[in-house]
C-alpha cells in the first residue's frame, strides 16, 4: 500500500506555544488531505479536509485560527496547533487520499502525532 | 442524517473466526473501507468495497450489500496480534468518509 509519514512522532510543549506537525504522502500524489484528531478510547474526529493549493475545510466546532493547515504541495501538507493548551493534547493523524483509478478511491494513514501540552 | 453502526466490543478465541458487522446510512455511497486499529497507533486500511459481494485477502474479507446497507468484515485462524479496533467507514457522495465508532476486539487465548 502507498506510504504517509508523519512528523513528529510525539511532541511535548508548554502552553501557549505553537507546534507544526508535517504529513507526507511518500509514493504518490495525494489529491486530498484530511487531518483527524483522536482522544484516548474515541473514534476518529475529522478536524479538515485540504485540497493541494486551495484553502482547507474545517469541520463544525474546529477554530480556523486556532488549527492552521497548510497544503502546498500535492505531497506535503502542515498543522500548525497555535498557542496549544493542555485540552489540546491528543493523537492527531493525517489522512493522504489516492485516486487509485477513476471508480476506486483508497485513503491511507499516517501513523500519527501525540501531542502534549504542559 | 448519516449514520454507521458497529457492534463496541466483541470477544472471540484464538484460531476461531469472527465477524464484525457494519450497517450503515449515508448520503450517498462510493465505497466501504475497513480498517485496523491497535491501540496508540494510527488506522491502517485493510479493505475496500464498492461492488456488492465478498473481498478475499488473505485471512480477512470483507462482504457488501448496498441494497441492505451492510458489510461485515471476517477474521479467520485469529491471532493475538488481531487484538484491535476495527474501523468501518463509508464514502458519501461527496466523497467524504463518514466514520463508524469502531468495534474493540478481544483476542483470548
């Protein structure tokens, strides 16, 4: 299967600093982005969907400022958390989709960011 | 409104099979995917079906009917290392996936 990668793996920071979080699709051109964000024992939570040069979508309830995405390339997108509290603190994973033909859509993980913040 | 239901936890025994089942309501439909969770780690995908009928891939498949609304993924000779979270997740017409809550395996030995 394609390859997403994520950096960092973890990353502690205090409170009221900003932290960015890159994704990666390795081996292939991600039409679409989608970062999610996943609190101990909970299902996925789709925080935005980013498309290559265009401004991301953010789902109900996520602040725009708060949660920057950046997806400037078709292989390369960024979260930046800004001024992050410790409510922030989650397992935070990107999303790569690949339209593996024009009927079969496959969509592929990045193996995630914990994030904790003091 | 959209809607993907999954059993929260199920139990079964090493070297048995299980099935997890998935019914499912959305606005739309290209697709259904199953994915493995183990705990601490990021999703990673197993199937994808958007035909109706059973995928085979090694130990899992993966079955669909679109006129009922419902797939079921299939373990079989299950390992300890099954233990996980299995995630089904639709494709609306917007061709947003629409998230299930996940069903929490239990592997004894």
């Amino acid at each position: 299967g394609a390859v997403v990668s994520q950096h960092p793996s973890w990353v502690i920071c205090k409170s009221g600093t900003s932290v960015k979080i890159e994704c990666r699709s390795l081996d292939f051109q991600a039409t679409t982005m989608f970062w999610y964000r996943q609190f101990p024992k909970q299902s996925l939570m789709l925080m935005a969907t980013s498309n290559e040069g265009s401004k991301a979508t953010y789902e109900q309830g996520v602040e725009k400022d708060k949660f920057l995405i950046n997806h400037a390339s078709l292989t390369l997108s960024t979260l930046t958390v800004t001024s992050a509290h410790p409510e922030d603190s989650s397992f935070y994973i990107c999303s790569a989709r690949w339209f593996r033909t024009s009927e079969s859509y496959e969509q592929y993980f990045g193996p995630g960011t914990r994030l904790t913040v003091t | 409104g959209q809607n993907i239901d999954q059993p929260t936890e199920m139990t079964a025994t090493e070297g048995a099979i299980v099935q997890i089942n998935c019914t499912y309501q959305t606005s739309g439909f290209n697709g259904l995917f199953w994915y493995q969770q183990h705990a601490g780690e990021a999703p990673t995908f197993l199937s994808y079906n958007v035909l109706d009928g059973l995928e085979e891939k090694g130990r899992f498949s993966s079955f669909l009917s679109r006129s009922k609304g419902y797939s079921y993924l299939l373990l079989k000779e299950l390992q300890m290392k099954d233990s996980a979270s299995y995630l089904c997740a639709v494709m609306d017409s917007n061709y947003q996936l629409i998230w299930g809550a996940g069903t929490k395996l239990i592997i004894k030995p």
